[in-house]
C-alpha cells in the first residue's frame, strides 16, 4: 500500500507550482492544497512539512484513524469522506477548521469537536452503522460548535429524533434525509428554534407521509426558503400562514364551547340558532291543460248546433219573465199598495246566437205579470 512520503506529497499538489531551486521540503512548506484522494493511503503522515496547508483532499482512502493531523494547524477544510475511520480525534489543534466531511465511514458517535470553535460544516452522513444502532452525538461536542455551526449533514444515519440538535440555533442548512423521523410535534419544536434555518431536506423519512406534510412543516419556519429541494414562495407561506391562523381559531372556538357546554351555558352556536319558519301551505294541485277543439276533434258542427238550441230555450221570454217576478224591492214595497215597480225596465239580453229585447212585466199584487 502506497505511503504518504515527501515524494506523493509532491506530485499532490497542483495549484502550487515547485522552483527550480528550492528542495521539497521548503516546497511542501509553501503548499496550501493537497490532492490525496483514492490513493490507497492507510495512514495519514509527513504533513508536518505542510505548514502551510489549508486544503486536504483524502477521501476514497482506506485510513482507519485521523492520527496526524496534529500539526496542521492552518488547516480549514478536511475530506475524509469514504474511509474506515470509527471515531474522531486528534482534532485539538485545528482552530481554524470550518468545514469538515467524514461521510461514508464507521463513526458512531459524533465526538471530539470541543475545541474547533469556528467549524461552519459538519458533513458526516451514510455512516456504516451496525444493525440495529444509530448515530449518536456528543452534547460537549455540540455545544462547542453550536455558535458556528450552520450546515449540518446527518443523512442516512437511522435518526429517530432531532432532540439532541436543539442548541444549533445558527443552523442554516439542515439534511437529515433517508432517516427515520416521524413525529411532527418534535420537529415543530426545533424548527421553532432554528430561527436562521434556510433549507431543510427531510426526503426519506417516515414523517413525509403525514397529511399535509409540507404545508404544515413551511407553517413551522417563518425563515425557511427551501424545503426537500424545492423552493418556497412568499404567495405560498401567505396562503399557508392564513391557513394556520383560521385553524387556530376554530380550536379556540371549540374549546369555548366545550369549556361552556360542561358550565351548562348556552354555546355560541345555540344562541344564534335562527328561529324555525312557520309552516307553509301545501302547493296547489297543477292546473288540467285546456283542450283545444280543432277539426281533427269529434265535436262538430252540429253538437254546436245543439248547444245553441238550449241556450236559446234558457232565455226565452217566458223564463225571463218568470225570474223577473220573483225580484223584490223593498224599497218601494215599504206601504203594502200599489204596484211594486213604479219606473219602467228593460232587460236586454244579448248571447251569442240570440239577440232579443223583451218587455219588462211588474208584478201585481195578486201575483199575475202584466206587460208595462
């Protein structure tokens, strides 16, 4: 297996470009990024001579322990990711460290941070974890970071809860997709907290099947811009928020009712109850359509004929003068004498087929009808 010996260090570097007349050594002093990555590196060693060095590139290794970082105290942004390492250390003397990847490794236990105070990124997801276990965190460990600390990376790691993470309060980007976080409740408690949180990526976990997962979870984050990769916008936080805010008030309000229900008061609800209307009439019955009598139809001339002939007979000047006589005027019958009709009448009648002018008769004492 290849060693890290002056001779690789040499020919992993490419930014920097070597003189002429200096030796290795003072060129490996001058050197600020290193490209070590899938070189087949089991140990990490010689970089004493980098006194310089601010980037290592070490991923795709098979380095089983951090020993030998010890002396690179310039050292800002550190690639482990896909070795073999199952803990963290011998990171004491690396202040200036901001970002730091260790994704694809062994580690179990988030640890050995306590004195790297100005670490920005923590990437250390998809660890290799026995079945069964989960990773955990160090809270000396948090703590320290918890002022700087704004992206943090915990994908793939079994995680059944975020309680640990409270104190990152200066997170702005939070990953903890393909976990298995499930309980809303807690998550709204955190990103209650996380007030500078910009992008939060929850794909994969249990929780993303709840009903109206992502409109609750935006309701959670006044700050959020990004959520599972896609972008929120203002028109939907409005929407959403004003959502929020009329369900809050139907809780309030069916909690006033319970509250008065079980006092005996009358709720809100049975006080504005409207007044049930008076009965109304039944509908009437649908009028019968007329029937229209036309050529086609069997009544015909001559049942005409026949109608006219009865209604001719009804007013004839007999019948007439019969339903005069039973006329009374008490008014001019008030003496007992005389005749009761003292002005004279004429009753025209005028149908259809009969136009007669008949004779008005008073009617005498002894009951006969005279003409006038």
């Amino acid at each position: 297996m290849p060693r890290m010996t002056v001779e690789l260090l040499c020919r992993c570097t490419s930014h920097t470009k070597r003189r002429r007349d200096e030796t290795q050594l003072q060129f490996l002093g001058r050197v600020t990024h290193l490209y070590c990555a899938e070189k087949g590196i089991e140990e990490i060693e010689m970089l004493q001579n980098c006194r310089s060095l601010s980037v290592l590139y070490l991923y795709d290794n098979h380095i089983q322990q951090m020993n030998g970082l010890q002396a690179s105290t310039n050292l800002t942004h550190l690639y482990l990711q896909n070795n073999h390492i199952r803990k963290i250390e011998a990171l004491d003397n690396l202040h200036k460290l901001s970002k730091l990847y260790l994704g694809g490794n062994a580690i179990t236990v988030v640890e050995g941070l306590e004195q790297i105070r100005e670490l920005k990124e923590l990437h250390i997801e998809n660890q290799r974890l026995i079945e069964g276990e989960k990773l955990l965190f160090d809270p000396r460990s948090l703590h320290a970071v918890k002022a700087s600390l704004t992206v943090l990376n915990v994908s793939g790691n079994r995680l059944d809860t975020t309680d640990d993470l409270k104190c990152l309060t200066e997170l702005i980007t939070f990953i903890a997709s393909d976990n298995e976080l499930i309980d809303m409740k807690e998550l709204s408690v955190i990103l209650a907290q996380w007030r500078s949180l910009q992008k939060l990526d929850l794909r994969g976990n249990p929780c993303t099947h709840k009903p109206k997962y992502r409109d609750r979870v935006i309701t959670m984050s006044q700050s959020m811009i990004v959520h599972d990769t896609k972008e929120i916008s203002e028109t939907e936080r409005q929407f959403l928020m004003n959502w929020k805010l009329a369900r809050r008030r139907q809780r309030k309000l069916i909690a006033a009712a319970a509250t008065q229900k079980r006092n005996g008061m009358p709720t809100a609800k049975e006080i504005l109850q409207p007044v049930p209307h008076p009965p109304t009439m039944p509908p009437l019955p649908a009028r019968k359509p007329v029937r229209h009598i036309g050529k086609s139809s069997s009544y015909n001339t001559a049942t005409a004929n026949n109608i006219d002939i009865k209604v001719a007979e009804s007013y004839s000047e007999d019948n007439i003068t019969t339903r005069l006589s039973d006329i009374r005027f008490p008014e001019l019958s008030h003496n007992g004498s005389g005749p009761q009709l003292t002005t004279h009448h004429r009753l025209i009648k005028d149908t259809t087929h009969l136009h007669t002018r008949l004779p008005l008769t008073a009617a005498t004492s002894n009951g006969t009808n005279s003409p006038l």
